[in-house]
C-alpha cells in the first residue's frame, strides 16, 4: 500500500508541476506534437502519428479511437479562468480518494465540459481516469465524488500551447480549424465531451519548459 500511494502521489506531482512550469515559465517558441522539440514539422508527426489529420501555426489535428474511460472527480461551475485553481484544490483530494478506494489509476489529471469551452460559467468536471481492481466492486461514492464516463469512439485530438485556465482562444482555433477541415459538418462543437490535459515539451536545446494542452472532442 505504501508503493501504491508514492507511485499516485508521484504521478499527481508530475501533473502539479506542469501547472507550476506553466505558471513560472515563459513560452519562448510555439510548440507542436513533439515532446522534445518545439520545431516539429508536419511530415515528422505523419511519420510519428499516422492518424495526423494537419497542422497549422501552433496546432496539430490528430485523429484517434479512444476506448471507454471512466474517470473519479468532482463537477463544478466555474469560468474557465478557473479551471487551474481548481486542479490545485481538487488534485490531491482525488488522489487520496483513489488510493482509500483501491481503484487503479490510468491516467492523468483531465478536465471535462459538458459543452463546448465558451466565456462565462461552464459545468466543469476535475478527475483522474480509473478502474477497478480485479474482482471489485465500485465503492460507493460520498462528498461530492462522481463516476463520469467517456464513451469509446472516434475522436479528434488538438496539440496547441496553452495554460490551464488559458485554453478558450486554443479551443476556438480548433473549432474553427476542424470547420475548414470539413466545411460540411460546420462547427464541430455541441457534440459532447468536450475534455483537455496538460503536459511538458522542451525545446530543441532542452532549456524551456513549454506548458501544452491537448485538446480533444468527438469526431464530427
């Protein structure tokens, strides 16, 4: 149990310390798909994703199939400006109601909308995805803790340099990308989940920390 709990907390202390590089670093160089360069040009990711749909100043379109996913946290209203005060809050909460109720944890710290990330109050949902372990049964849940789940299907993903907290111009620039991509499906926002996670790239000299966000929704 001791192992357990050091490996949760140090994957939940990976997750702050992005939002912590986020908060003290400065974006020197716009970053791609790359993680460990931020000058990545888009034959490269074809060979590296061969689900690479395009890329264009500071964003690379990536389809994928994603399985279900179920995953542990809490829902809330809140601006989007909100959403990294609400990772520091909820994160370690999450963490220890994973580590009380043996679930398994597989993945990181995602942020899921019910619609898709406008200016104003959103229902925002904070969570890490989980499962059970083998032969167990879901706890049940108390203080405000949820099961939400994400369907498997066919999804879009968008790399772009962003902040938690700072992704609506991001979330607009995908938008707007996927309906010059299929004009015939217009916008591709109202189809829910809408969710983001954040992660680390360097630059080609490996000095700056560039704080990413991955961006995904259904595919139209």
């Amino acid at each position: 149990m001791i192992f357990v709990k050091k490996r949760l907390l140090g994957l939940i202390g990976l997750g702050l310390g992005v939002l912590s590089s986020c908060q003290n670093g400065k974006v020197q160089e716009p970053a791609t798909g790359d993680s460990t360069s931020t000058k990545t040009d888009s034959g490269q990711v074809a060979l590296a994703d061969a689900g690479l749909l395009g890329s264009d100043t500071g964003i690379v379109v990536v389809e994928m199939n994603r399985k279900t996913t179920q995953l542990l946290g809490f829902w809330q209203q809140m601006p989007l400006s909100g959403v990294k005060e609400a990772i520091k809050t909820n994160a370690q909460l999450i963490v220890n109601r994973i580590v009380k109720d043996k679930y398994k944890m597989e993945g990181g710290l995602t942020v899921l909308y019910k619609e898709f990330p406008s200016a104003g109050s959103l229902d925002v949902f904070v969570g890490i995805p989980v499962m059970p372990r083998k032969e167990a049964k879901m706890p049940p849940l108390t203080d405000g803790f949820v099961i939400e789940t994400v369907e498997a299907g066919s999804y879009v993903k968008a790399t772009v340099n962003a902040e938690p907290g700072a992704t609506l111009k991001s979330w607009e620039a995908f938008d707007k990308w996927m309906k010059s991509f299929a004009p015939n499906n217009g916008s591709a926002s109202g189809k829910y989940p809408f969710f983001e996670y954040f992660q680390d790239s360097r630059n080609a000299e490996m000095t700056t920390t560039v704080g990413q966000a991955v961006l995904i929704m259904k595919k139209p």
